[in-house]
C-alpha cells in the first residue's frame, strides 16, 4: 500500500494494579515480586478454587465496572501529563460488558467513552472487548490511529476491576488456581485474577528530526490473529501467526528479538501452547533469549493485563534490566532449555534493544507487540 | 496503485432473540433456555458472517481479517449471570456461556467457523458500527494485503433496549466484506460500492430510531442489494463523545 506510515513511540505511561500506583510502584512490584493479593470480601468465594484477588492498595471508590472507571481514570491522569486534551484519543480494552443490570444513565460497554469524558480527553474513545487480550488489542488499534495520523497522541490500554461475575464464571470454567498464577511451574494449577489499569501515551515520532524528544520505547511493531481450534482452549499455531505477523509489520526478523514477556499465565494449556508457538518461531536460539512472565507476581489484570504487560517491556528496555518469573520454581521440565529469568531480583541487560510482548484471550485471541529503543 | 476501500458483499439479517428474552424473563425455570440461546444465537450470527463471506467469492480465510462492533455484545450473559447469583444459584452457572460474558466470543465463534486468521477486533459501545468499518478501513490503509470481514451484531435485551430510551428490539447482524480496489480488480471481484471514508462529527441531538450498532451496516447492506436504491448512501450514528458517518457510492 502507498499510505504514509508514521513511526509510533510511548511517550508516557500510567498505571495502578496490585503492585499500587503510579510506574514507580510497578517497577517496584516487578523486582520485588511484593504485590497486594488480599483475600476477597466483596463476595462469597466459598467453595471457590482461589479466594483472593489482586487489589490495587489504598486506591477506594466504586465497585464493579464504577472501579474499572476509576482505575482507569487514575492511570490515564498518570499518563497525560501537561498533554493539550483537546485531541488526544483514549482506546482502553476491557472484559467487562458494564452496568449488569442496564439502568437508565448508567454506562454500559463504553469504558473509554465514559473514561474519555470524566478525564477530558476530546479525540476519539474507542472501547475494545477482545477477551484477556483487550488491552493489547488495543493497542494495536491506537497505533493505527496515531500512524495513520487520524489522533495526534493516543492514550491506551485497559482496565477492569474484580466482580463476582467475572470470578466465578471463570471459576466455573476450572481457569483458577488455588495459588493464582504460578506460570511455568509444576505446580501451576490456573490463574489468579487482579484488578488494575495500565496505559502507555503514543505519539508520532520522527527520528531523524534533530530536535525530537526521546520517548521511552517505539512501538514497533504489532499482530492480531484470533487462531485456534477451540474457543476454550489456546492455539499454538496462531500464537505463532501474532508473532510472525508481528516481526512483519516491525521489519525485523526473530534474531532481532532480544527479550520476551510472555502471557504466561500458568495454565497447563496456556504454557504450554505459547512455548510451543515461540520454539516455533526463534527455533533453539529461543534458549538463548531471556524469557519471562509478570503474572507470577501481578497475576492476571483481564483487560489490563495486556497493557501492563507491554508496559513492562517499556520498563525493561529503558532499564536496561529483565524482571524475574516469580512463582515459576519449580520449573516445568518443557521449559528446562529456556533462559527464563528467575533471579531473586532484577537482571541487567544493558544491550536490550527489542522486547516482545505476547498476550492471549478466550475465544483463541492472540496479540503479540515488538517494542525497541528509540 | 488505487487503495480507495470498495465492498465486494454483503448480508444482513435477523437474529431472533424473542425465546431468549422469554427464557430470562421466565426466571429460575428459564435458566436452561437461556444456556440454549446464548449457544444458538451466536451461530446464527456466524451462518450471517458465512453469508457474506460466500458472497465474496474466492478470498483466502487466512488472509482475511475480522472487525465486529456491538453496542451491547451479550451482556445478556452477565444479566443471567447476576440473577443466579442474586439467587444464590451459584451452581448453575453455565461454564460454556461464560465464553460469550466478553463480547468478543460471538467475533471468535466467526474466526472459528470460518477459519479466519487475519487481524480480529471486537469494537464495544454505541458507536461501534462505524468505529468498526473505520477500524477496518485503517487496517486495509496499512495493510491491504487481504479482506476484511467488517460487521456488527446486536442482542440487545429488553433492559438494555430501556436504558437506552429505546422499545424492545429484535437481535441482529450485519456484514460488509471489504477490499481495497487494486485487490478487488485482481481477483476479478464483483463491486458493489465504493466506500468513503468514516468522519467524525458533532453527535446529533436526537437519539437515533435504530440504536443497534448494526443499523449503519444493516442500512448500507439493504442500500447495495436494492437495484432501485439511489446511487449514493450516507449512514450516520451517533457515539458517546462523537457522531460518525460514512458514505458509499454504488458501482455497476
């Protein structure tokens, strides 16, 4: 195609999750592996797998879809700073369907919309619903808008809070486990659900102009695939196709990739499928790139977890460090030749240039995102 | 190169919801049904997509990508699911309806039954049919290499029809299938329309007679199947923070 194709950077990052608020905290939660998980009160989790959930601490306010709004709105203030609002666009993934039942007033499925308005924000809102992979999915979606210069800077991401719906109907489907997330583990036995919202700012960047400002990481490249065999159950070969489509749209070829943050949710088929789709794509050089998840020590955000986990890449490429797998001892034999990170605390990387980032969602949704340094 | 954005097919139709409603308002008794119906409907909803998708001709499921938009997705499933709750029914909560709880179940029940591959987004909010068809738009802009299966579908319930200041509507799906001209031509694809491109403005005043998120495509569908219809068609809708339209000219 002969459209112009802007480069896209992060410029900017927001976020609050069970680690606390603001990037800080995050960063914090990542190579401490310390975040909130108390036990749930909001509802009744007898007899339920897992009776915890990750909170954002000291963050209070409504409950529900009213929380995710909340959430949402603490990360985005975070992300703008001293941004002219009047055309910023605000693309934010979600799990949530809204206010159940609808009332007369009350939004229901439009996250960003209502975001968009509470937090001033005059471009375009756009709500993305693609199951745990919303957050990255629209991510993907922002950075159309931004290349293609319809929105001059796009804040996006995801967010949602813990209700009982979201809990127990993942309860029911035997996802949770009794310890939360303990990707790549034997003793992985599901996930842990969390609540929390992360946002990254993008905006156009030219590099070759001398006066641009340095942003934080350029958003490389993106893929999308819905893929699998059975809407309950992961593919790995549309994982692969993300990530492939991915490395396509960056420009780069897999030996280019020096890091990958994987979903890693630590479910037997979870794991196992998105190992299976990466040894596909890196061959035995994958043994040689470090690997990790964040949910071991975040657990699952839902629609956010996409988001944090891209913003995570951010963090590592401008700290130059890798955070660990925590919850990964002991490590599942399949992953025995991997170089998954599992150090007690950051490990640095001062030559990181690419990151990785792999997000999947019921239903067969994959995403993968390539962030690199400026 | 002409990268304009032309439809090569369409299909629109209903998607009856009237036994689901009745199974919800039926309670306890009607929980179910309305297991059935959330498994049925979004069959139906993807025979609709296949529609179109035959209608297209020869295009290669891997290559195409699918962008659905829905006011409402099947927030049905979280109405039923707060009522067993409510009623301390825990148990019968219906692990195979929790797959559709996130809108984008019904567009991953599309992937699957048709073996699509590409690109996959599911749009949510009042907007969402033309933020759909402008989404798919970018993505042809960027990367045109393949169709887009563009549609929305909506199974609006009763309670979400009143919220809305709206009468109970039946469900719902429409589909556009959407190429770049250069790759209509080279497949030898039969145009139908020439599509504009999805402008934002002011959002009317007045609350639309049509709220689904379907009613823009439905429009556009019916506009370039009728041989009496007029030669161009604009569609408009009305988002949360923005209106949007969108024009097609007829080809042919």
């Amino acid at each position: 195609m002969s459209t112009t194709r802007a480069t896209v950077a992060v410029t900017g990052l927001g976020v609050c999750g069970p680690g606390g608020v603001g990037v800080p905290a995050l960063w914090e939660a990542l190579t401490t592996g310390k975040a909130h998980h108390p036990p749930l009160t909001d509802f009744d989790t007898a007899g339920a797998t897992l009776g915890a959930a990750g909170h954002v601490p000291g963050h209070t306010g409504g409950d529900g879809v009213w929380r995710a709004l909340d959430l949402a709105e603490t990360a985005v203030r975070e992300a703008l700073d001293d941004v002219d609002r009047e055309q910023v666009a605000l693309v934010l993934g979600t799990t949530d369907p809204g206010v159940v039942p609808p009332r007369p007033g009350h939004f229901t499925g439009d996250l960003a919309g209502a975001c968009a308005e509470r937090t001033g924000l005059g471009g375009e809102a756009l709500t993305i619903a693609n199951a745990s992979a919303s957050g990255a999915a629209a991510i993907a979606v922002a950075r159309d808008l931004v290349a293609l210069g319809e929105a001059p800077t796009a804040v996006v991401g995801g967010a949602d809070a813990v209700t009982d719906m979201a809990f127990l109907g993942l309860n029911s489907l035997r996802t949770l486990g009794p310890e939360g997330c303990r990707p790549f583990s034997t003793e992985r036995r599901g996930i842990g659900v969390s609540e929390g919202a992360a946002v990254l700012r993008l905006e156009p960047y030219d590099e070759a102009a001398p006066d641009a400002v340095t942003p934080l990481a350029v958003l490389a490249g993106c893929g999308l695939t819905n893929a699998t065999g059975h809407l309950a159950a992961p593919g790995a070969d549309g994982i692969e196709l993300a990530v492939r489509l991915a490395l396509a749209d960056a420009g780069l070829a897999p030996e280019d990739i020096d890091f990958v943050n994987t979903h890693g949710p630590g479910t037997r088929r979870g794991d196992t499928a998105e190992i299976e789709a990466l040894r596909a794509v890196f061959g035995t050089r994958l043994s040689s790139i470090p690997v990790n998840s964040v949910k071991g020590v975040l657990w699952h955000l839902q629609g956010g977890a996409g988001a944090v986990e891209a913003m995570a890449c951010v963090l590592s490429l401008t700290h130059g460090a890798v955070t660990p797998t925590w919850g990964a001892e002991p490590v599942d034999p399949i992953c025995a030749d991997l170089d998954l990170v599992l150090e007690d605390g950051p490990r640095r990387l001062p030559g990181l240039r690419t990151a990785l980032s792999v997000s999947c969602g019921l239903g067969g949704m994959n995403t993968a995102l390539i962030f690199r340094r400026p | 190169m002409d990268d304009s954005v032309v439809i090569t097919a369409v299909a629109s139709g209903e998607v009856d919801t009237a036994e689901l409603w009745q199974a919800h308002a039926a309670g306890a008794d009607g929980w179910r049904d309305v297991n059935k119906w959330t498994r049925e409907l979004p069959e139906r909803i993807a025979e609709l997509a296949g529609q179109a998708l035959a209608g297209a001709g020869d295009t290669d499921p891997g290559d195409t990508a699918c962008v659905i938009g829905s006011v409402y997705g099947a927030g049905h499933v979280a109405e039923t699911m707060r009522a067993r709750l409510d009623a301390g029914a825990r148990s019968s909560l219906a692990p195979e309806s929790f797959l559709y709880f996130n809108a984008h179940g019904v567009t991953s029940l599309i992937c699957l039954r048709h073996r699509l591959r590409g690109y996959c987004a599911t749009v949510l909010g009042p907007g969402a049919g033309l933020q759909a068809l402008a989404l798919a738009q970018r993505r042809l802009r960027l990367a045109g290499d393949g169709p887009v299966l563009c549609g929305a579908y909506e199974m609006l319930s009763p309670a979400a029809a009143r919220a809305r200041d709206s009468d109970p509507v039946t469900g719902w799906a429409a589909f556009l299938v959407l190429e770049t001209a250069a790759r209509a031509r080279e497949r030898g694809a039969r145009v139908l329309a020439r599509l504009g491109p999805v402008e934002t403005c002011p959002p009317p005043l007045e609350l639309a007679a049509d709220i689904r998120a379907t009613a823009p495509l439905a429009e556009l569908a019916a506009v370039l199947t009728d041989d009496g219809a007029p030669a161009t068609t604009t569609v408009a809708v009305a988002g949360r923070r923005h209106g949007y339209r969108c024009t097609a000219h007829k080809e042919g």
